[in-house]
C-alpha cells in the first residue's frame, strides 16, 4: 500500500475523530455513542499513526497523525499527571475502556471455558470411570468427595492465599502467551481448565454433593474466571490479528495487538489478587455453607458496580 492509498483509505475516519474533537471540547451534542465512536476513532488513529511512522517516517501524513492523535490523548487523559493519577486511571478508566472495546474475545473465552467444562460434566456424569481418562493421575486419584471442608480452618491461610494467587496468574499468563500461537495455546488453556472444572462438578453430583462443591468455588470463582477470561480474551485477539491480519503485516498487528492484550493483562492482577486472599482466607474457613455462597453473590455484585462505575469514568474523562 503506497501512501496515497493509505490516506484514501482512512481519511474518513481521520476527519471523522477531527469533527468530533471539537464536538467534544464544546459539550455540544454529546451523548454515549459519540463518546464511544470518539474512543474507537481514537485507537485506529493510533494503529494507523505507529504504520505511517513504519512505511511513512518522511511524510506529512505521519506528522499530521501524530498531531491528531496527540490532542485526542490529550483530550481524553489530560487530567492524569502523577503516576499515581495515572496508575488510578489505568484500573478505573482506560482498562474498562479496553475490556469494552474487546468483549467479544472476552465472550469467546468464556465459550471455550463452557464448552469444555459442559462436555467433561457430561462425560463423567455418563460413566464415571472417563474421570480417570479425562483429568491426570494424581488429579484423579486424589479427587475424595467425602473428604471435602473436614480441613477448614486449619490450613495456613497467608501460605495458601499466595500459593493460589501464583498460581492463577500463571494461568492467566499462559492463556496470553499463548496468542502468538495463532490463539492455539490459549484455545487449549480454556478448555482444558474448563474440563477439569466440568468433571469435578460431575464427581460431586454423582455423590449428591453439588451444593457443598459449589460453596467451594463459587467465592472466589466468579472473580478468578472473570480474569482468566480476560486474559484469554487478551490471548485470543493477539492470536486473531496474527491469524488474520487483514492489510497488515503480521509483524505489525503482533507489535499492536500485544500493546492492547498486555494492558488488558495487567488488569486483571486485582482480580487474581482479591481473588487469591479469598481463596485462601474464606473459601477453607469454618463457616456456614450459606456465608459462602453470600461472599460469591457480593463478588458479582462488585464486579458489575466495578465495570459501571468504570463505564461512567470513560464518559466522564471524554467529556471533561
């Protein structure tokens, strides 16, 4: 693509960002979706400005994007100044902003995740003896349901909560590595976590014991999927750009697409974190079944508060 193909190609949406820069700056007519039209022509003009300073250096074009899209940053963080503003900014603002932009690899994620779990739950449901085909050795011979809650209370919390929390981040981390093998990694990760999550269900059922299973999960369950989806999102998309990267080289969509998928990353270290501390300090306590389940309602509750409240800031940090 010479240059004068690439102008033609994006300049609508170039003058597009332009006109809603001044919309934006003036308050005039703003609603949700100009604000979100506004983020989206953002970020392309960004992708198009780092491939015009690859195949472009010497180009007005390059010069007119970096002024474009330096005063559309400038319009949408310039209140963040300290580190600290920034870091804040980060958690409460743009990784929302991302998270929104990306969902549907997030959606896709948990698919896989489902698929997986829904096929093994079967499987073992089926014939109970596919346990030992379907989940390692150890992981299967070590499977006692009758053996479930008689350690609460007495295992080393602090020890076990980081333990847990090293070990979720590990999964994370490989169901986002696993992108630059096309996606075929991360696929892998997500269903396979998804059928060992499936075939225990199917354990307990079998023993009639899905309610006191769940208690066991479900805490800190809802947080720690929520980020391991994420992270495979974050997977998937680089996985994505790199198997279709449309008129792009794939060299170029891996160096984009990882900025975006390491952010989206990063992110979800609060989640394995608070998800962590409640494994580790609630999920093995002495207390009722019942307090259990109340823990997982209110993770639900403060993950939905956490991406409205979030959603809000984006609006609020355009519009300012």
């Amino acid at each position: 693509m010479n240059v004068k193909q690439f102008v033609k190609q994006h300049r609508d949406d170039w003058n597009q960002l332009e006109n809603l820069l001044g919309t934006l700056r003036k308050r005039k007519n703003t609603t949700g979706p100009a604000i979100d039209q506004f983020n989206h022509l953002y970020q392309k003009a960004a992708q198009n400005l780092s491939y015009s300073q690859t195949y472009f250096p010497g180009e007005d074009v390059t010069d007119y994007l970096n002024g474009l899209v330096s005063k559309s940053h400038n319009l949408l963080y310039k209140d963040q100044i300290s580190s600290g503003k920034q870091i804040r900014h980060f958690f409460s603002t743009t990784f929302i902003g991302l998270l929104i932009e990306q969902w549907k690899f997030v959606v896709t994620a948990m698919l896989l995740f489902t698929i997986g779990a829904i096929g093994a739950f079967i499987s073992v449901v089926n014939d109970p003896l596919h346990l030992y085909s379907i989940l390692p050795v150890e992981m299967s011979q070590g499977v006692d349901p009758s053996n479930l809650g008689k350690s609460d209370g007495q295992v080393d919390s602090s020890l076990m909560s980081a333990a847990i929390m090293t070990n979720n981040i590990k999964v994370a981390f490989l169901a986002f590595a696993g992108g630059v093998t096309f996606g075929l990694l991360t696929v892998y990760m997500l269903v396979y976590n998804g059928i060992i999550v499936g075939a225990l269900a199917a354990v307990f059922w079998h023993q009639g014991m899905s309610y006191e299973f769940w208690a066991y999960i479900v805490p800190h369950g809802m947080i720690e999927l929520t980020a391991i989806f994420i992270a495979g999102g974050a997977g998937l998309l680089m996985g994505y750009k790199l198997f279709v990267p449309g008129r792009f080289t794939r060299g170029y969509q891996l160096k984009q697409q990882a900025k975006r998928s390491v952010q989206l990353l990063l992110g979800t270290v609060p989640l394995f974190v608070i998800a962590g501390i409640i494994e580790g300090f609630i999920t093995p306590a002495a207390i009722p079944l019942l307090a259990k389940y109340m823990v997982a309602f209110l993770t639900v509750i403060g993950l939905i508060l956490y991406m409205t409240i979030g959603k809000l800031r984006l609006n609020k940090a355009i519009l300012q």
